[in-house]
C-alpha cells in the first residue's frame, strides 16, 4: 500500500499550517539522522555546523572543467537548445526571462549526473540517514537588471502543507552556476532558524503554485516573526564562486533580494527527500501540487556515483 493511500492511518500532525492565526511550534525531528564515522562524506565538523546552524557551504569540489560544463548545459536549457516540457518553464513576473525551469534529471543527462554524484547524494543521504530520491529539481536563474527576490519562506511548511510531505527528513543541494556576491542577490539564511516552526496563517487557495512560483503571498511568515527569527539567528549570505554548494535543512529559513546588478545569479537545485518520508495527501490544501513540482507515488531511490561528471 502507498503511502497517499495510507493518509487515512497517519499519524497527528506535529506540523499544522495554514491556520487561523500564526503559530511557533517545536522541530519534532532530528536535523543530522547519521552518526559520524571516519569514512562518513563530511568531517565531523561539518556534521556538527550543519546540525547547529541547517546549512552547510561546501568549496571546491567540482573541478573547473566541470562547472563549465554544467554552466553550458544551463544556458542550453536556457536559451531553447533542448526540448522542453511546458509546464515546467517559469518565467519572471511581467516578463517572458526565463526564472526556473524544474524537473532537470528528467530533461538533462548531465544533471542528472549531477543529482546522482556522491557530492550531492551521497553527502545528503549521510545527513539523512536513509537512501534519497529527487523530491523536486530546478534551473533557478535570476537575470540581470530585472531578477525579482523570492520572499522568505520555509520550504518545508509549503512542501509539507501542500505536497503532503510528513516530516523534516528533507535537504536542498544549490550548486552556484554563476558567481555568487553580496551585491546580485545571493541565497540568504537565517543559521538556527531550523529549529523552529513557523505555522503560517491564512488558507491555501486553489492552485496556488501558479502564482506562488513567481511570487509567493501564502505560506510565508509574518514580519514580525520574521524580525524575530533575525533577531535571535541573524542573516547569512551564501556566497562563492561557481561551483560552490550550499546545503539546507528543508525547514531554514531563506530568500533572497532581487537583481540589479548587471550579473545574472544562476544555480541548480536538488531537493533530496528521505525513502522513509514520502508523500501523503497534502497536509494543508485540497489537492496535491503537479508532478513537476513533487515526486508522487512510489519513489526511486537515488543510485549514488562516484567520479567525475564529464
């Protein structure tokens, strides 16, 4: 039996969303589920930061040559060299620029690699403690000029209240594409945030990810619960150059400003989620978002590789 069908048995919620009002509620899972051995894919050190602040920025594990494969792999998919699904092109608000393009190991065979390397897979399923599968995959760019920010959120509350995904067993891979400053709107972070719930208020409304991918109004906290979480984690900016990886909790709290700068941001992004923590029913919509968006029905555990990707 699935797991959807199995959303009749499931357990309490230890994360109810999309409430009447905003709640603060306690993780009720663990963030690192591996216990550290000497041949484990991140030093003891590493495990321990991740666990503190939920994330992690890895340098210099992909050789030159291969970051300037996947950067001209990006630009392919970018610019209509490859055959593309239509619904899994997002453009930016009042604009045709290309903002994401999602279900990349699908339309890629070298980001598909990519999802399979021990680099990412094998580094997250340590953290996780369990064998992954993709939960979601994207192309984000943000041009120059006229990148619009993606408001602070946690990916959990939306992939939990509308996905259905059960538990905080789930990590983010960005690999950067394109130099990542201060000044052309990096990742930014708040480092601890993840030991926190934020229950957002307000209701769901229908297809909600047709507008919440170009801008997102539901699901985000409010400001003042947002100036508490600075308050007390403070604000990282995951900087680098190409090439660099930026590992999150799926419940980190994270945004970014917009572009204005003449230099694009770009980067390639896994959502990894535990073979243990599949989808159910949405916990907080009516229906579940489309396949583009989260891997429904029986998953396919990630075959981790090792070696360089071209």
């Amino acid at each position: 039996m699935s797991a959807i069908n199995q959303a009749h048995e499931r357990r309490p919620d230890p994360y109810p969303t999309r409430l009447p009002q905003e709640r603060w509620l306690p993780r009720a899972d663990r963030t690192v589920w591996s216990q550290w051995r000497p041949d484990a894919p991140l030093t003891a050190q590493q495990a321990d930061q991740f666990d503190r602040d939920g994330f992690l920025v890895l340098k210099d594990l992909f050789s030159e040559e291969e970051v300037k494969a996947l950067m001209a792999e990006s630009a392919a998919l970018r610019g209509g060299e490859r055959n593309l699904e239509e619904d899994s092109v997002i453009t930016e608000p009042n604009s045709d620029e290309v903002r994401t393009i999602f279900k990349l190991p699908e339309q890629s065979p070298l980001f598909n690699r990519l999802a399979c390397d021990r680099r990412l897979a094998g580094i997250v399923s340590f953290l996780l403690g369990d064998s992954v599968y993709v939960h979601q995959s994207r192309l984000n760019y943000k041009p120059g000029f006229t990148g619009k920010e993606f408001y602070w959120h946690s990916d959990f509350e939306t992939w939990h209240a509308e996905d259905g995904m059960p538990r905080m067993r789930a990590v983010s891979a960005s690999l950067l594409l394109t130099d990542n400053d201060a000044l052309n709107g990096p990742l930014m972070l708040m480092p601890g945030s993840h030991k926190h719930f934020i229950a957002c208020a307000g209701e769901t409304p229908e297809d909600n990810h047709k507008s919440s991918l170009k801008k997102q109004e539901v699901g985000v906290p409010s400001h003042e619960a947002l100036k508490k979480l600075a308050g007390e984690h403070g604000i990282h900016a995951a900087t680098g150059k190409a090439g660099t990886l930026v590992l999150f909790d799926c419940n980190t709290m994270h945004g970014s400003n917009g572009n204005i700068t003449p230099f694009p941001r770009s980067n390639a992004f896994f959502v990894f989620n535990a073979m243990s923590n599949q989808l159910e029913e949405p916990f907080g919509a009516k229906k579940p978002r489309p396949d583009f968006l989260a891997q429904r029905g029986e998953a396919k555990a990630v075959e981790v590789v090792t070696g360089k990707l071209v």
